[in-house]
C-alpha cells in the first residue's frame, strides 16, 4: 500500500501496544488483500525509507473495518484497516539502495486524520438528517453563490457549525481502476461540509427551521456542479448526514464585553450566522477580501444591520470595475463602510492592526485559510484563538 506522506496514521502508541490504521483505496477491485485478511488476520508490514535504505518490520493482527466502523475511526472512510502490531524490529541500512524522492502520483488522496485528530465531526449515515432540496442560488461575486436548501426534516443547528452533504447520488461514477482525466475522483467518497451561514431560529419556542443557506466559493468537483447547474439547479435533492462542529460560541463566553472576529473572503460564513440580521455590541470584525469579491461584503452590509461600524474591511487583488461580478458600486461599498465608522484599506492585513485589540478576556475567533491563519496565529501567541480550519 501507498500513499501521501501520513496516509498511515497512529491509533495508540503505548509500551505495551501499537496500532495502526489507513485507509483501503481504490484498487484493482479484487480485493484479494482483504480476502486473505478474512481468511487468517495474522499479516505484517515492511515500512521502507529509501532516502537512508532503514526498514521497520512489524508483524501482527488486522481488523477490517466497514462502512460506519471506518468512518468513526477515519472521517470520511468506508473501507479502512486497523493493525495491531505484536512484534517489531528496525534494521538499519536494509535496503540494498538508497533513493530521491520523487514526484508524488497525482492519485494519492489527501490525507485523512483521525477522528481523535480534529474536531468532532458528524458521522451519521447519508440521509440521517433528511433530504435537502436546493431552492435558489444568488450570485455575490464571480466565484462565490448562495444557496439556499429546505430540509424535509426538523433542522438544528448552533451559529458556527456546519451541514453535512453526500453528493454521491449526484457526481458517483462507479468503479474505475484508473482515470487519468481526474485521479482525485477515484477515492473521492463526494461527502462535503459546508457551513451554514444563515442562523437558526432565535429561541427554542420558535418552530424548528426547515430552511437553511450555504455561501460557498467555486472550487472543486462539488462546488463547481452546483454552479454549473445554473437554470437547472432548482429540485437538486441532496442528502444529508446533519449538523456539526465546534466553531461556535460557548454560552459561559457569550457575555464577553469584547470579541474579535478575524476572517479571510469566504470564512466570513461562520460568522454571518453568528451575526444574524444585527451586529452585535462589543465586536470587531476584521475581514479580508479580494476585490473581485466585493459582491459578498456589500451584500452582508446590506443584510446585518450595524455591521460597517465594527468593520475592519482589508480589500487585495484591485481588479476593473466591470470584473466584480453583479451590480457592486465599489465606492459605495467603501463609503458606506466609513460613513457607519468602519475603516477600509487597499493592502493586506498586518500584525500592527490586531495587536491594538489584545485585552484580557477578549475572545479571539478566526476562519481563513492556512497561510492567513498561520501568521494570525504568530501574532497572536500567547492569545487564546479559536479558529476553524476549512482545508478540506
């Protein structure tokens, strides 16, 4: 077997005790591992450095896991093994060669991380929260929609969290020993998370929603079949696995007299649901976007009351009026910003704008992607920050 570096991940690592686990991409379709596997359990394992030529040698017993068995354990797997190594030995220069790495096969998966490895995710059968049809899109820019979706099952959801999809009713093209024209399809299992950024009912008397919205940027197999529905996109049916995640609002911090918000273009999802149809008193958002995206910030100004006197709008990427996408004013969008009190910049966001806000017990929440989070998080050290992470 082979995959990406880390496609092998660590179950437990104890004195007494190693396990292992991976998941069975797609092969041949033969399953013979597997068969000889259900016949005797007993297997071993060379692992091989071919840069020093050292190997491990393990040998011991394999479980296979299926369907919800391997989901629990790996997120987003239907087939994986588990091996319980029972004894082991590392031989130093046991290759007769040593080797350069070379290019990466463009049919190895992302790696999949434990579920002990990231937050709780939902792994609830496609379906187990109902079907979703999709009822309308709404162009914001030219690579960012909304789309909104009815349920026909009671939805619940907190601010911050996200809807489950399985689109492999919809995109699934069956068995395929190779497909050069998209490798990344063929160990694809078309389960998408998105956030959910519009808010749920206000308060538990309310009737429970059967409507929700997604605000997503084109990237990607999925994202690119819902744009490319257009005029055909109403009736869509989806099915969904439910609602999940952690990037919420405690309630022992919901009165925090200070909070800042820190997202990166589309990453102001979360925080949409957050905000509601007000902005709240006490934040500070700071907020980054290409300006091909204006379309996204002045429709959230036109959708949350308030929010343009608590913006730190960060605006890259100046692009001619006519690409913006839709009917967006840029100078409107910026003044409306100042004229509420907020404040707009042509560069990008910088250490010097956020340590200003550092005060004990300001809760920090951040959503971007990695190259932006990570420096947030340098300048932020020693600040506690609570940050989603949507590289997918």
């Amino acid at each position: 077997r082979g995959g990406p570096p880390g496609f092998v991940r660590i179950l437990s690592n104890t004195a007494t005790e190693l396990t292992l686990v991976y998941p069975e991409y797609s092969g041949n379709n033969l399953y013979q591992t597997l068969g000889n596997y259900r016949l005797s359990p007993l297997a071993s394992l060379l692992i091989p450095d071919f840069i020093t030529g050292n190997a491990l040698y393990l040998t011991g017993r394999v479980d296979i896991l299926i369907g919800p068995a391997a989901s629990a354990v790996l997120p987003h797997t239907n087939l994986a093994i588990k091996f319980t190594s029972t004894s082991h030995r590392f031989i130093g220069a046991s290759l007769p060669f040593v080797a350069m790495p070379g290019e990466l096969s463009p049919y190895n998966p992302r790696v999949r991380l434990l579920a002990t490895e990231q937050a709780a995710v939902t792994t609830a059968q496609p379906g187990a929260a109902g079907t979703a049809t999709l009822l309308s899109q709404t162009s914001l820019s030219p690579s960012i929609s909304r789309f909104r979706f009815r349920v026909d099952k009671p939805a619940s959801w907190k601010p911050g969290q996200y809807v489950v999809f399985d689109f492999s009713d919809e995109l699934g093209m069956g068995y395929s020993h190779m497909r050069d024209d998209d490798p990344q399809s063929l160990n694809d299992d078309l389960v998408r998370t998105f956030t959910v950024s519009s808010s749920p009912p206000a308060a538990d008397s309310e009737p429970a929603a059967t409507e929700f919205e997604i605000t997503i940027r084109k990237v990607g197999r999925v994202t690119e079949y819902l744009f490319k529905r257009d005029g055909r996109k109403k009736g869509l049916e989806v099915p969904v696995s439910g609602f999940g995640g952690e990037f919420v609002v405690d309630a022992s911090e919901a009165e925090k007299e200070k909070k800042v918000y820190i997202a990166g273009g589309v990453g102001i999802t979360p925080f949409l649901a957050m905000m509601g149809s007000k902005f709240e008193k006490g934040v500070t958002l700071f907020w980054t976007v290409r300006e091909a995206d204006l379309g996204l910030v002045a429709d959230a100004l036109e959708k949350i009351e308030g929010l343009g006197s608590a913006l730190q709008l960060f605006v890259t990427g100046a692009r001619a009026e006519e690409e913006l996408g839709g009917n967006v004013d840029k100078k409107k969008v910026f003044g409306r910003i100042v004229e509420e009190g907020g404040q707009v910049w042509d560069r990008r966001i910088g250490k010097e704008d956020l340590v200003p806000e550092k005060a004990e017990g300001t809760k920090w929440m951040l959503c971007a992607g990695k190259p932006l989070r990570s420096k947030v998080l340098e300048w932020l050290a020693g600040e506690t920050v609570t940050f989603e992470d949507f590289d997918y």
